[in-house]
C-alpha cells in the first residue's frame, strides 16, 4: 500500500508571498493532519481534517489554512510568508478520526521543506 | 507546562545495550501515546503505539505505560547503531480530536 505522498518536497519563496502544499493520504485513510516542525519549536499541530471538515484546529494565526477534498487529499496555504514559517511541513493520515477517546495511529509523509528567503 | 515532556539527550548507549527513553505527559484525560523515529532530515515514523496500561512488546521494542503516573517509556533492546535517531513521544489530547502532542524528542546514538 502506498504511503502518505506530500508534493512539493521543496520550496524557496520570499516574503509576502503565498505558499499552497499538497498532500495524499494512505489509501483508505479519511483523515488527514498537519504539523509545522522547526528546530526550536518542534512538532507543532496546525490542524485536522475529516470528510473535507476542519476537525480541530492549532494555535496558528489565520495565514494558515487548509481543506480537504471527498477524496481526503488535503491542502494546506500559507499567506504573507514571513521569515519564520520556514520549516518542515508534515502531512500525517489516519485510518479515522477517533474512537471512544483514543486515536488511531497517525502516519507521515516526506514532507514540504519551505524557505522564505 | 508542556503537554509532552521528554529528555532531550543526547543518549549514548553501547551496541548491544538497552536504550531506555522517558516520556511524561501533563493530560490526565489523554488516552492514546506513540512512539515515532527520525531520522536526520527524514519524517517521523511510526514504531509503538500503547493505549493500555503495562507493557508492550514488538521485536526488539517495549513501550510502557503508567497513567496513573502519567508517564510513558520505550525500550530498545539488543540497540544497533541503525537505532540512532530522535526519538519522539506523542501522545493524543482527551478532547482534541485527531490532534497529538510532540515532545520534542529525544536523541539517541547507538556506539559500536
């Protein structure tokens, strides 16, 4: 089964401009998350889809979005770059949103790796 | 305080040795916790997963959980120097959807 594909895997942008990264989730899998992952802040959640709903959203300000399509391929767009949205940018399927509390376990892809210059 | 708390090593430990990695968490109502590996320039993947208080064993890898403690480990046994690597806990909030907790991780390197 093919994993989570994430394109591009690079990206050089400057500032002010926007940014829009894609993501395919394992065959199957309806719900799909994103995560900003920088050198001193970590993995950071930014948000979840399922059934092209926002489930749940990080602490980001309103330049990040993201949707999701009915084939539960996700977007996610970046306005106004600024110099500290560079990062890693990790898309992560799952087979489901939640169970009775728990979750399911999440899968990564490659991810985006987007400089603003 | 942070949602996920773990020692950021460095780690050394001898090929061969066994690798102990500490995590804790700060929600009591979390119910679902993962352990993930990365390597340098690579995404997380994914190698335990526990929901259930006590022990669990894949291969040469033990995760074990204590709620009451809010606390949760991995073991690597028989460490090859491929184990180096950080190694992330992750753990789900209790009414946060989908969303999951990062430590910040926890670096390892296996010495032959």
């Amino acid at each position: 089964k093919a994993g989570v594909t994430q394109t591009p895997r690079y990206l050089i942008k400057t500032r002010g401009q926007q940014v829009t990264l894609s993501c395919s989730p394992i065959s199957g899998h309806r719900s799909v998350s994103w995560y900003q992952q920088t050198p001193g802040q970590g993995l950071q959640f930014l948000f979840e889809y399922f059934s092209e709903t926002q489930r749940n959203k990080g602490n980001f300000p309103g330049r990040f979005s993201g949707r999701q399509f009915s084939n539960s391929r996700s977007e996610m767009n970046v306005s106004t770059l600024e110099l500290g949205d560079s990062a890693l940018y990790l898309c992560a399927s799952s087979f489901f949103a939640r169970r009775q509390g728990t979750s399911y376990e999440q899968y990564f892809g490659p991810g985006t790796r987007l400089t603003v210059t | 305080q942070k949602e996920v708390e773990q020692n950021s090593g460095p780690l050394s430990v001898p090929e061969g040795a066994i690798a102990s990695l500490n995590c804790t968490y700060s929600d009591r109502g979390s119910q679902s916790f993962f352990w993930y590996r990365q390597y340098s320039g690579k995404s997380p993947e994914l190698i335990m997963f526990i929901y259930s208080n006590g022990d669990k064993e894949d291969g040469r890898f033990t995760a074990q959980l204590n709620k009451a403690s809010q606390y949760v480990s991995l073991l690597i046994r028989d460490s090859q120097p491929s184990d180096s690597a950080t190694y992330l806990c992750a753990v789900n909030g209790k009414d946060t959807g989908n969303q999951f907790y990062f430590g910040t991780g926890t670096s390892l390197t296996v010495i032959p």
